[in-house]
C-alpha cells in the first residue's frame, strides 16, 4: 500500500536553496508580485524557472541534489521532516514513515508534485488552497502547466494508492497518477466528491474541516497499528479493502 497525503502550508525553519552566492532562494508560484516575507533576504523565484547555472531549472538542479551518492551540503529537510502542522499532528508525517516506511510514504505539494517522502525539499511557499488567508503571490492555479511536476511513484506499481487530499489538490494527483493502472482510494471531506472516475472514494466524515487530512491519517496509522510493515505487504485486497472501510 502507498500513501499519499497533501502537503502542509507550515514547514520547519531553515533548509533554504542556494544560489552559487550561498543566497537562499524561497520558491513561490508568483515571483513577479514581489512577496514580501518578513525576515527574509534572499531571491524569490519559481520552482521551474531557469537557475543561476546556465540551461539549467531550479529542478533540475534539485533533482540532480537528491542523486545517490546523496550529499546535503544545503542542510535540506527530508520531506516528511519539512512539514510541520499545528498541533496535536505536529509530527504525522513522520508518523507516517514510521508506520509505512519512507518508500510507501509520497506527499503531494503544490511545488514539486508527487515526491517521495525522503526526498531533499527546500523551502516553498506555493499551494492550491482557496483560504482567504492565501496571498496572491502564493497561489498556484489548477490549470498552471507550467510546472513540470515530479511523479516519484513507481508507474508500475501494483500496490493500492491511498491518497489524503482536497479538491483542490485532486486534479494534480489525477493527472500525475493516470498512467498507473493501481486501484486508488481517495479520502474527502467535501460535500461534494472529488471528480475520479474509477477510482473508490470514501467520505471521511468530521467536523474538523480545516485538518481533517491529519485526522484521517492518524487513524489510519491506528488501524494499521496491528500490523507490521512486512504484514501489511502480505495483506490481500479484501483484508486491505475492509481495514480502510472501517476509517
């Protein structure tokens, strides 16, 4: 089984790129609207947009940082070590790969697209998110083609995909996951259900709207929490498709 879960709008401090001139670059999806970041010196720039090495984008630099022999001379954060949401799910992703391991583990980020939860992601500031507390120089559009968005998951995988994510977040995990032929379960909080067809979507039902994605998550390591990484390998489809009913 993978998990995919969205990225989270918190990060831990620090883990910035740099550029040749060790000045750290945040990423953001409108560098042209010159974000103001209070407490930050150093250069605003889109994630696939040419880099300070001639013909070379940003993510392809990172790409190229991430290759084994992996070295981490920016002192980046692993992915599932960058997110940080409020308490109490300050550490779920990490709970996550505790629980699952690093290579069942993906998150969805509105900057990079589908990463593995180990790898080496610097700072951002982009999300799909509609909050009225989201600034327009952080606002990625569903329709924007212009990232070139990684997709870590194996595309021959024949595990079942569990993805944990908004409408708003959907769309990109729809386009990025169409070539794998894998059964996906889709988790939503919505009234209204993502548009997936073919895919099993279940409701999950609560209040807490607003971190309903941690919520569900957590209890899905607490279902899980019976079996070990190795077992749950071993699980049939139905063992499997009766654990994340009852969710």
């Amino acid at each position: 089984m993978k998990i995919v879960i969205r990225c989270a709008k918190r990060k831990r401090d620090e883990g910035y790129w740099q550029t040749k001139e060790s000045k750290p670059v945040l990423f953001v999806a409108h560098p042209e609207l010159n974000p103001d970041v209070r407490n930050f010196d150093g250069l605003y720039d889109f994630p696939d947009a040419v880099s300070d090495h001639p013909n070379d984008t940003w993510r392809k630099l990172l790409s190229d940082y991430n290759k084994p022999p992996t070295h981490n001379p920016f002192n980046l954060h692993r992915a599932y070590d960058l997110y940080k949401p409020k308490p109490p799910y300050t550490d779920l992703y990490r709970g996550l790969v505790t629980k699952f391991g690093v290579d069942n583990v993906y998150i969805l980020s509105a900057g990079w697209g589908l990463i593995r939860s180990d790898f080496f992601t610097p700072q951002y500031d982009i999300t799909f998110s509609n909050s009225k507390d989201v600034k327009p120089y952080q606002k990625r559009e569903k329709e924007d083609n212009k990232y070139k968005d990684y997709c870590m998951l194996p595309k021959d995988t024949t595990d079942t995909i569990v993805c944990l994510g908004s409408n708003a977040y959907i769309p990109l995990f729809r386009r990025l996951t169409t070539h794998i032929q894998s059964k996906k379960v889709v988790f939503y909080n919505s009234c209204r259900p993502p548009n997936a067809p073919g895919w099993f979507l279940k409701h999950y039902d609560t209040n807490n709207q607003r971190a309903w994605v941690y919520e569900c998550a957590r209890n899905i390591i607490d279902v899980f929490c019976p079996y070990s990484e190795s077992r749950i390998k071993q699980l049939t489809a139905h063992e499997l498709e009766k654990l994340l009913e009852s969710i």
